[in-house]
C-alpha cells in the first residue's frame, strides 16, 4: 500500500516539474531563425545542424559550429524530399532546397515542411512561385 502512495508522489512531482519547464520555455518564447541542416556542397558532405537567418537582405545559414555560410546571391533552384538513405540522417519529414550560388557552387539545406515558404522567402527562387507546386505523394506498395 504504501508503494503506492510513493508512486503517486512521483508521479505528482515529475508532472509538476514537467509542467514548470513547458511554462518557462513558453514564456522565452521561440528562438529566432529557422532551424535546419544543410551540406555544402550540395550531393556530397556530410548534413550539419544550424539555422537560417532571413534578416532583410542579408539571409545566412549558421552552424552550430563554424563559420556562417552567407545566402546573399543565392537561388532556390528545387525542392525535394529526401530519398531513404538521406532519412536516415535527417528528418524523413524534411523538405531540401538546393540552392545555386553565382559561381556555380550549390548547398542543400533541409527544413521542416511548415518552415518551408519562410526559407523560400529568405532565399529567392529561379522563378516565383515555382518550388511551391504541390509534392507528388507516394503510392505504397502492395
């Protein structure tokens, strides 16, 4: 009997405790940027976290280490979700945007499919409108 009543205090101090840290992190707020994971060049490298920063006329992608990769000149060039060995590595959920560079060099950076039009408004697309178009969905095999 009174393993119960030790339990039913955890379980009233966990949830309290779990409750305070969700009160707190609402009331910090969201940080800023868009979180995502990108590999320069694009094809090959390994996926690094970091976050897009879409600051008016000066976007740039941030590492969690390293040097910021600045995305002044750059063009969403397509849109696409990632094949299975990709999944692994990243969000299966994802969404990649290739980006090309003006001197040819590319960059794939992978977001969430919600933060997908922030990125695209951060960095211009070849021609507007254009990388939104809906996904094909998968048939699932049978």
């Amino acid at each position: 009997m009174i393993e119960f009543v030790f339990l039913a205090g955890v379980a009233a101090a966990t949830g309290w405790l779990l409750r305070r840290k969700h009160h707190r992190r609402r009331a910090a707020g969201s940080p800023a940027g868009i979180p995502s994971m990108a590999r320069r060049p694009a094809g090959s490298g390994r996926w690094r976290s970091g976050r897009v920063y879409a600051d008016p006329g000066a976007a740039r992608w941030v590492p969690g280490r390293g040097e910021p990769v600045p995305l002044t000149g750059a063009r969403a060039t397509g849109v696409r979700v990632p094949s299975v060995r990709e999944g692994i590595s990243i969000n299966p959920g994802s969404r990649i945007v290739t980006c090309e560079f003006e001197g040819g060099e590319g960059m794939e950076i992978a977001v969430m499919p919600l933060d997908l039009r922030e990125l695209l408004t951060a960095v211009p697309e070849t021609a507007p409108g254009s990388l939104l178009a809906p996904l094909p969905e998968e048939t699932p095999d049978s």
